[in-house]
C-alpha cells in the first residue's frame, strides 16, 4: 500500500490524533509525550501526517514563512516511525512540505531549517543545496546571522551557539527532526563528524539549514 501524506492546520488537530501521534513517539528515542505535542501544535501552523492505510508512519510540525523577506519552509517537531519503510515515510514528510512551499512562493529559492541531533536527519536535505552546516566548509558571518535567525525562531536563542550551530539541551531529547536511516553504513562519515561536539545525554542539537531552487520546487507540483 502506498504511503499517504496530508497536510493540515494544527488547529484542526483532534486530541485522538494527538495521541496517536505520542503513541508513535512512545516507540522511539525521543517518547514526546502529548503535552509536548499539544505544545507543538499551538507553537507551529501545520502538521504533515503520512500514513501506510490507517497506520500513521511519520509526522512534522511546520509552517511557511518569511523571515526578513525570504520564503522558508521551517519544520519543528518531526518524528519517523522506526520500520522498514521509514526512509519512504521522511520522503513523504518532506515532499508534502516542498508542495506546500510551491504554492506558498513559487518561482522563489526557499530556506529550508530545523534541529538534528544525529546525521541520519541529513536525508531529509538531499534536495537542497549550501547546507549549513556541512563537512568542510567555514561558515560566512551570513550564514552565521541565518543560525541566529533560526535559532530566534525555534526560542532557543538564549542556549545557542552561531560559532558551531549547537544548541545547548536541557537534559531532556531535543525538539528534532527525528529519523534513524535503514542505511546507516551509507551515511556519510564526514558529515556524522559535525554531530562528535554535542552532549547527547544533555540534549544537544544542531540548527541547520539549506535551500531548495525554484526549479527543483517544480518537481513537487
């Protein structure tokens, strides 16, 4: 059965999907609980669902902006069921958003920005270009006001580092896109490095962020 990915105002989220939703985040690393969820939901404007039949598979809290005049695509909470087709199921959180984005800015380059505390996140970047941060590469003081942008807009700003992109946890899993790759030996190694500077059991993150041209948003018509 093929995967299904919706997309709808988070004010028209019923308690029974937010319990399904921390049912599914009881099962992984991070067992968001529906309190974080509902919190989520007043803080962010939409929410993707993907499901397999009735089966909710993944789902990303987001919402279409413009930060200084540029068009971003911002995702908050996102969580990915740990199965066999959980690589499908962020492919499918992520076109939905891109679809989105195409309606909201179309013929515009689009800023695309979250949280990662692992590098298997990355995968929901494969579309995007001058991804910040990235193996390699020294970051322009233009990127860097992107990090403190980004980090202002997620409220983490007062726990945030531009020189490195990390935010300080608070003990507690970070508010991430969470996804664990079927193809972990596939990563790659230079990139799993950026994530050697973070504090797992404190609950670090990194802010990161890329840009998907007009030409690839066409795809996702």
């Amino acid at each position: 059965m093929a995967l299904v990915a919706t997309t709808k105002d988070c004010t028209q989220l019923g308690d029974s999907e937010l319990a399904e939703m921390a049912d599914l985040c009881a099962e992984g690393p991070g067992r968001y609980e529906i309190g974080t969820l509902n919190k989520q939901a007043e803080a962010w404007v939409l929410c993707t669902q993907v499901r397999d039949g009735n089966a909710l598979r993944g789902f990303s809290f987001s919402t279409l902006e413009r930060i200084g005049g540029t068009p971003a695509v911002l995702l908050g909470l996102a969580h990915v069921k740990r199965h066999s087709r959980r690589d499908a199921a962020l492919k499918a959180i992520m076109a939905d958003n891109y679809r989105r984005a195409l309606m909201a800015f179309p013929d515009e380059d689009v800023l695309v920005g979250t949280r990662f505390n692992r590098p298997d996140g990355f995968e929901a970047y494969k579309v995007l270009v001058d991804q910040i941060p990235r193996p390699g590469h020294k970051a322009s003081g233009e990127e860097r006001a992107w990090g403190r942008r980004l980090a202002k807009r997620f409220g983490v700003d007062g726990s945030y580092d531009d020189q490195g992109f990390v935010v300080a946890g608070d003990g507690s899993y970070p508010l991430v896109l969470d996804h664990e790759s079927l193809k972990p030996e596939k990563l790659d190694a230079d990139t799993a490095k950026l994530f050697t500077v973070l504090n797992a059991k404190q609950g670090d993150a990194l802010i990161t962020f890329g840009w998907i041209m007009a030409e690839e948003l066409l795809k996702f018509a």
